[in-house]
C-alpha cells in the first residue's frame, strides 16, 4: 500500500496501533482515532457501516455528534496515510491495504510457512511470528473494541505457542520448553494443550511423577471449577507417560534455562525514562533504589519481561526479603541454593555455591532479578560473571555500587504526568477525561505513590470525587500529605470500606508469617470452609489489598501485610494463628503419608488433625510440599519462638523427610539450628533427640562428616536417656552406614548388628530393613558377598511384605551390585531397572543416581563404553539436582571409568578428601591411577599406592584388589612387568577368594596381557 504515490506504509495492530512509514513509527491521535483505524484494518477491503465503527469507538454512550466526530476522525486519518487509502461506500467505510501491509497478514504467512517445514526451520518461522506481537494486541483502542476483537488475537498467539512448543519437544528440545511451557500452564491452567505438552516435556526429560502431578492438578481444576473431565489430549498424554511412550532413551546432561519471572504488575504506567535507561544500558549490575511501595519491583518485573528475548540462557527472580517484619532476610546461603535449583544444581553446602553459581552463568546471557535486597553482603555472593542484574532495594547501597560500579535508578514519587497514566490505566480513559479536577487530586491526595493511587484507583465506584472526598476526611492525613501518610491513607480508606467478614479476614491475614496464602490457609484463619474464604480473598484482591499471584495462591504487598499486622492484635489473633498451624499440620501429615512409611515418628499426645486437602500420590505431595516449603519454614521459625508447642515439634518431625530427599538439605540444617535450642529451653527431650537425628543425616549427606557423625552420636544419648528406643535405634543404624562411608568398617558392622537387635524387639521392619541394608553395605566392602546378599535378599522381603517402597528400591540397586559382582550380569541389569523405575515413580533424584551408577557397572562389564557413559554421565546429573555429595562422587567415578577421563576423577577425588569418604577417595584414587598409567607412570604409581594403603589400613578387600590392579598398571607402564604380574596375582586372589567373578574376569584379562608382553 503506498501514501499518494510515497513509500509503503506497515500497520501495527499485534501491540499499540501504529503505522510505519519513511519518517518511522506513528501512533493515532488518542483511542477513539486508533479504534477506527483498527476497526478498518480488521476487515480491510470490506466496508464497515458507520453505526458499527460508532459502536466499536464509543459504545453504547455515543454523543450525539459521534456521526461528525467519527468523519473528522476519518479526515485525520486519510492525512496520515492517504486520501486514496480510506474509501467511503454507501453505509460506511473501508480501508485498502495490499497482502503484507499489516503485521496480521506476516503472522499467518510465517505460520503457514513454518507448516510446510520440519525440525528448526519450523521452530524458526514460528519464532518469526511470534516476534512480531511488540505488546498487548490493539493497545490504545476503545474498550468496546478491544472487548470484542483483543480475546481472538491472544487466542491466535496462544495457539502458535502451543504449536511452537510442539515442534521443540518432537526436535528434542524437550528440557528448554519445560520452564516457558510451566509459565504458560499457570497463566492458562485450562488450556489442556499446553498441559498436555508440558506432560511430554516432563516424560522426555525423565520425569514422569512431575509429568503425571501436572496432569492430576489439571484433572483437578477441570473437574473442580468447570465440572468436566479432562479431554481425549490430555487424557492421551497420561497415558503415554504411564505406558513409557515417548520418553527420551537417556538423557544427556542439558543446561536448564530457567524463566523465573512473576506476573508483570497490571496497569503498569509511566516510568518512562527509567524504562529507557534500562533499555539503552549495558549489561552488568544494576541497582534501583526508593521507599517501600514506590514501584521498584514492578520496573524491575516490566522491563525483564519486555527484555526476556536478549536473555535467552534464562531469567531468575529471588525475593531476599530484605524487609520483611516476620522472618530473617534470605541469606546468600539458601538464596544461592533458590538459584542454582532454578539452573538444575543442588549443590551441597559444603560446595562454593557463588563459585558454582558463576560457573553455570558464565559467558551465558540470563537475566537475574534480585528484589528486596537488605544490604551489599546480601546480594554481592549473588553476582554471576555475565549477564544483567537488577537489584532492587530500599538503601541505597553505597558498597555495591562502589564494589562493582553498579548504575542506579532512583525513583521517588511519580511526575504528574505517571500518576494520570496510572489512573488511566486503572479506571479507563473516558473516566479520567469525565473527572480531571478530581482525578488530578486524587493523585495529589496519594502523594503520587503507585501503590496508593492503585489502592485508591480500585476504591472508585461511580466517582472519583468521592474518594477524593474520604480520604480529605481521613485524620492520617494530619500528617500535611507526607508520602507513607499517603498510602497508609489509602490504606484505610480501602480497608473502611470493605464489608465486614472482608475486614476481618484482613486482619487475620497479618497472622500468616510466610510469602503467601491460599484459601484454605484463609479458611483456617476464619474457621470456615474453602469456598467462603475464596470469596473473600477474591473481594480483597478486586479491592488491591492482597494480589492473586498464582492460581489459587495469594500474597500481600509488604507495605499492606505491615498494615494488616498492626491492627491484627485483636482479641482472635491468637487462636487464628494456633487454627492455622493446625491446618499446616493437618495438611503437612497428609502429603507425608504419601511419601511412604518413615523409619522413626515423634510420639504424639493425640491424633492428628484432619486435612482437607488430599494428595492423589507421592507426585502431588512433593509438589504441594515443594510450593508451601517457604511458608511451613516461616511457621516454624514463628512457632520456635511462640508455639503453639507441642504442635512445632509435630510439623518439624513431618516434613524433616521432604527436605531431607528432595535436595533440601542445607535449608532444613539452617531451619534445625533455630528448633534445637527451642526444644532445650522447653525441655521437649524427643524433639531435641529427634533433632540431633535430622540434623546429623542432613550433615553427613552435604559432606559435612565430622559434624553428621557428632549429631548423630548426640540424639543415640538423647533417645537413651528420654527412653525413646526407636530413635536409638535408628540413631545407631545411621551411625552404622557414617562408620562405613568414613572407612571404619569394623565399628561399621557393630552398629549395625546393634540396630538390627533394637529394630526386631521393637518390632519396626522399615527400620529393620534399613539397618540389613546398611549391614550388606560393610559386608560387601569386607569382600564378603556371599553374606551382602543373604542381607539384601532378607530385607527385600521384609520390605514386599510391610510396602515398604523406597527401602525396597534402596535394596534392589544394592543387590544388582552384589550380582554383577557374583557374575550374574544379566539379573543385576534386571535388579537395577527395576530400583531405578521404582525411584522415578517416588521422585527420588538420591535413588536415580545410585541405580544408573550401578546400570553404569554393567554396560561396562559387557564392554559397552558408550551406553557406560551416557548412564554414568545421567546418574551425575541427578545426584547433582539432589545435592548429595557421596552419589556425585559414585557417578563421576563411573564417569571416569568409561571415558578413561581424568578430570571426572580428579573432581571425585576432591569431594570426596574434602568430605572424608576415605573409601570413595580411594576408588578414585585406583581407577585414576589406571588412566594415567600410559601417560604418567610416577603419578600414577603414587594414587595406586595411595589407594592400597588406604584399603589395607581398613580392611577393604575389594577396594584392596581394585588398588593391586592400579598398582599393576602403573608399574607396567615403567617396564615393571614382574612387579605387575604379582600385584595381579594377588588382585586375582583376593577376587577368587571373595567369589568376585566380573573382578577375577578383569585380573584374568591383565595377566593374559602381562603374558603376551613378555
């Protein structure tokens, strides 16, 4: 299409509408202008009445003159772009636009493209299409016309993201869509074919129990809010990743690319400069600093989303609750671990977790938001090595900016021009123009605070002068307009005129300590059902009081939760909190159900309350634990301090295993530090001795071994000295599996005989099983598998018989070891598949990695180098998401044994010298002593000595024959072909001896070499 004979024109409708010509960019002058020349864009070629342009531009309250207006606007419009372009039929008028002229017309030619592709080309048109949508779809049109044509237009975008993403898992990009595809999912939970995608996305990458939560949640929400049964589709997919259909053979290890980001603020407006600074700026540190409410956050969240394209490695968002009046600033520590789960690391906390931070980000373009900083020590740990950060914070951050030159933007309160913005945004256009006296005082009566003028904007009913008009009554503007006066003004201007039973839930809410709230949290609070609380909640987020974060989840604003908590100390504070405690522990108990039978439980005084929630498997309460982690912790350090006790030690005790498994380790050792001191000061001895316990396991396993074994001797006295025999023994069965980890096999297998004793008079078989586990653990190690079976074969009967999963799993991959040991290659395989399915199912990261450790073993006793590898090279990724030390260890030495690689076992060598596993250091030190033996004979000879040393000293029959092997290798290597032929020898016989069958096949195989040499 051409101007009068100029240049061709382009027209924008998939954000504000604009045209594009020579000169660049230009919007139309106001809505009404912008709404004809959509209107006519929408239908191009075909004329449109009048009635209906008047209609779409000014709805049902069309002035009088609307017939003039809408001429004058089409005469403005004709000098824009064209006389000849806007034509007049009989009725009305149509627009002229050649194929291509409008963006519409590109997305559908994009599409329809990308349909005659496959693979990445596919992928890339889609893309294309998708790029060409620059905001909300006919932004600055009319309300009446963005009602009517706005929902079809998302609908096509949404559509072209289904299909895009459909076309990345098919090509194998299955672990890049799951972040975005989750993102959409919560956005659009009814939409069942981005479920349905995510499903699959899950399936390929290996994680079918997430896969089939996100199905059950779906099922959920259908059946719950619409009263319907999920479709063919997504009935379709469950049964795809129930059947095993579809999912990738053996994932490699991929870089997570998170997209992290909140929801964008609604009705953003204004900030315009600060907006252009972020834009125009390079990346690196930047700090955004102002008073509480003054919108930090919601610049910071509109900007990365608008940016999210020129960060495509990813965007992480932490809150450090630098300010939050109920619980501690995050520290670097636990924010540091919020972090490197989003990247698909769980490091221990015995790692350099900024070291492992910055390694992962490294030359990478991610975004990462840090709001809510308290200070620099906070937020400088945090730093990646590239990329953009945006920090912000209340204080100004002087050792930040002058440690890393970070730029910064200060805002203060909002130029007049923002606060009309923001009100237009929030009420409409027509409605400010019909009030601008009281529209501009209303925003001078705020303080032109965002967070005030949006709490009073939601306040308008028929006028904006009354509201004007209440908060000029209220007496805490007698503090002459200052900004915080402002906004508690608005405060309680919205909180008088909320109805009664809102009011009261309000207040209540300033009891709940943690991030967030659902409605059955409100409905503990109130003492009612669901159904009203939602209610409520909905009528306090229409009123801006609370925010409808997530489906189904709400949060405060932490200006409002200040205000709720300050008029929360009524008489009904104190039994609402203790109602809603009950409710955490009701619901706590239920999702731990799911996660099977635990060895040891604290005695309770009386039955656990009832939840309503219900969790259909282990999948849903993992998940549902996952998301209320962060307010369960709040509550306790909240309950450590007030109680109600002994309901703390209650909830403490269900959800140590959660944090326990599911690589949360160093949270719940930062969470016991503050409920062990509570439990001395109330003389609460089971829960101090139950306590020591968690802690000790959560310490050994970060690889903290020294402070593991000390709190785990602590609650053996404890349990001994409050009568508590089941923590006994439990306490002297871990110590049982510490000793043998740490190389003292003897006093190993005396602890370990101990609890099996305790645990049959007690008559408690997980434990039981628990400790025979442990027991084939030292006796395997001794070289003694004969007897290492009989244990497992013992323990996975007790475990079949009393269903006991994990435990069952737990012993099937020990007993594929001992079985490949034996020669039977063909049943380990079998064993380890079926520990290794047993683990997916129950979401255990810990498990995967020990069974693809053991699946590692055989493919390489069958020569299968490759498949060795890639099993190998799985089990580290998931020991690493689980943040286990000694499994990351295991699997890099497999690693290491399939590639002949020395940098996976030097890394073995360092976690495990620094984490005490002398026995693991050892192993290390054998097979890299075998790597470098062609290349550097003395070193080699100096690890293989190491090892062999470390084996004799305690013990360790076949970690000594393994050793003689490496020592055979390196003094062959060095012409030393009868000092080797008699470390084989003996490697032989102690193989021979221990019935070893694949180790005395490998000392076979070396001294038929030695022979052959000479």
């Amino acid at each position: 299409m051409h101007c009068q004979g100029g240049p061709a024109l382009r027209y924008l409708l998939l954000g504000p509408v604009t045209v594009l010509g020579p000169a660049g960019p230009v919007r139309p002058a106001g809505p009404k202008q912008a709404s004809v020349l959509a209107a006519l864009l929408l239908s191009p070629g075909q004329v449109v009445p009048e009635d209906r342009l008047i209609d779409l531009t000014w709805g049902e309250q069309a002035p009088r003159s609307a017939r003039g207006r809408l001429q004058v606007h089409v005469s403005d419009l004709r000098k824009l772009i064209g006389a000849d372009v806007i034509t007049r039929g009989a009725s009305g008028y149509s627009i002229e636009v050649e194929p291509g002229d409008r963006d519409l017309d590109l997305v559908d030619a994009a599409v329809a493209h990308a349909r005659t592709l496959t693979g990445e080309a596919a992928i890339a048109r889609l893309r294309e299409a998708l790029a060409l949508w620059t905001g909300t779809p006919l932004d600055g049109v009319s309300d009446e016309l963005a009602e009517l044509e706005r929902p079809a237009l998302v609908e096509r975008r949404l559509a072209i993201v289904e299909e895009l993403h459909e076309l990345q898992i098919a090509a194998g990009h299955h672990a890049e869509a799951v972040g975005g595809l989750r993102k959409l999912v919560d956005e659009h939970p009814y939409r069942e074919r981005l479920r349905a995608a995510l499903m699959l996305a899950l399936h390929r990458c290996g994680r079918a129990a997430e896969a089939l939560e996100v199905y059950s949640r779906g099922h959920e929400l259908l059946v719950s809010e619409l009263g319907i049964e999920p479709g063919q589709a997504l009935r379709d997919a469950q049964l795809r990743v129930l059947r095993g259909e579809d999912r990738a053979p053996t994932p490699a290890v991929t870089e997570v690319r998170p997209a992290e980001l909140p929801l964008a603020a609604r009705g953003f407006a204004g900030r315009a400069a600060e907006l252009a600074a972020l834009e125009d700026g390079d990346d690196g540190v930047w700090l955004i600093t102002g008073t509480a409410g003054v919108g930090k956050t919601a610049l910071a969240v509109r900007w990365a989303h608008a940016a999210r394209d020129r960060y495509p490695d990813g965007q992480l968002y932490v809150n450090l609750r630098g300010f939050d009046a109920d619980d501690e600033p995050l520290t670097p520590t636990a924010a540091l671990a919020q972090l490197l789960r989003a990247l698909g690391s769980t490091p221990s906390e015995s790692d350099d977790q900024s070291g492992l931070f910055r390694s992962l980000l490294a030359d990478r373009k991610a975004l990462v938001v840090l709001d809510n900083a308290r200070d620099a020590a906070q937020v400088l740990p945090l730093l990646p090595s590239s990329g953009r950060v945006l920090v912000t914070s209340r204080h100004r951050l002087g050792d930040l900016v002058a440690r890393t030159g970070a730029r910064t933007i200060t805002l203060t309160q909002l130029p007049v021009r923002d606060s009309h913005a923001l009100l237009v945004a929030a009420l409409g256009a027509d409605r400010v123009a019909a009030e601008p006296a009281a529209a501009a005082e209303l925003a001078e009566v705020c303080g032109h605070h965002p967070l005030a003028l949006r709490i009073a904007a939601a306040g308008v009913g028929t006028s904006i002068g009354s509201v004007v008009a209440e908060l000029r009554a209220d007496p805490l503007l007698a503090f002459d307009g200052a900004e915080q006066s402002a906004v508690a003004t608005a405060f309680s201007v919205s909180y008088q005129a909320l109805p009664a039973d809102q009011q009261r839930l309000f207040l209540l809410l300033g009891v709940v300590p943690g991030p967030d709230f659902t409605p059955h949290d409100a409905a503990a609070l109130l003492g009612t059902d669901a159904g009203v609380a939602t209610r409520l909640l909905r009528g306090l987020s229409a009123a801006n009081l609370v925010e409808a974060h997530a489906p189904g989840r709400y949060r405060f604003h932490d200006l409002v939760r200040h205000y709720a908590e300050e008029r929360s100390g009524t008489e009904e504070t104190a039994p609402a909190w203790e109602r809603l405690f009950a409710g955490y522990l009701a619901a706590a108990d239920a999702a731990v159900t799911k996660l099977g039978k635990r060895v040891v439980t604290l005695p309770r005084d009386d039955d656990p309350p009832e939840s309503p929630l219900r969790f259909a498997d282990s999948a849903e309460a993992v998940a549902w634990l996952d998301v209320e982690a962060p307010n369960l912790v709040a509550a306790l350090r909240r309950a450590a301090v007030t109680g109600p006790r002994p309901q703390v030690w209650y909830l403490a005790d269900a959800v140590r295993r959660f944090f326990h498994d599911h690589g949360r380790r160093a949270e719940w050792l930062e969470l016991a530090s503050v409920l062990l001191p509570a439990a001395r000061r109330h003389g609460a001895h089971a829960a101090e001795a139950l306590l020591r316990l968690t802690m000790g396991g959560a310490a050994f396993r970060e690889g903290r071994h020294t402070d593991g074994v000390a709190h785990t001797e602590e609650a053996a006295r404890a349990s001994r000295t409050c009568g508590w025999r089941e923590c006994e023994a439990t306490a002297v069965s871990n110590l049982g599996s510490m000793l043998d980890w740490t190389g003292r096999l003897a006093e190993a297998v005396e602890h370990s005989l101990r609890a099996i004793e305790l645990f049959r008079e007690l008559g408690n078989p997980s434990g039981e099983s628990h400790a025979l586990n442990s027991l084939s653990c030292h006796y395997r190690q001794l070289g003694e598998l004969a007897e290492a079976r009989k244990c497992l074969d013992e323990s996975v009967r007790l475990c079949r018989k009393n269903s006991l999963a994990f435990w069952e799993a737990a012993n099937l991959a020990d007993l594929g070891s001992v079985l490949l040991a034996l020669g039977d290659v063909a049943d380990a395989e079998h064993t380890l598949l079926l520990a290794l399915e047993s683990f997916r199912e129950q979401g255990s990261r810990f498990g995967e990695a020990t069974a693809l450790s053991g699946l590692s073993a055989v493919h390489l006793a069958r020569d299968d180098r490759e498949t060795a590898r890639r099993t190998a090279a799985e089990a580290l990724e998931c020991a690493r998401q689980d943040g286990d030390q000694q499994a990351e260890a295991v699997a890099l030495i497999g690693l290491g044994r399939a590639t002949s690689e020395a940098q996976h076992l030097v890394r073995a060598l360092e976690i495990a010298a620094r984490s005490g596993l002398r026995g693991v250091e050892a192993e290390a030190s054998a097979v890299l002593a075998h790597v470098l033996a062609a290349t550097d004979p003395v070193a080699a000879r100096s690890h293989a000595t190491a090892a062999l040393d470390v084996a004799r000293a305690g013990g360790l029959r076949l970690l000594e024959a393994e050793a003689l092997l490496a020592v055979a290798a390196a003094e062959s290597a060095s012409s030393g072909d009868a000092q080797a032929g008699r470390a084989v020898r003996e490697a032989l016989r102690i193989w021979r001896d221990t019935g070893h069958v694949t180790g005395a096949a490998r000392a076979t195989r070396a001294l038929e070499g030695l022979t052959a040499r000479s």
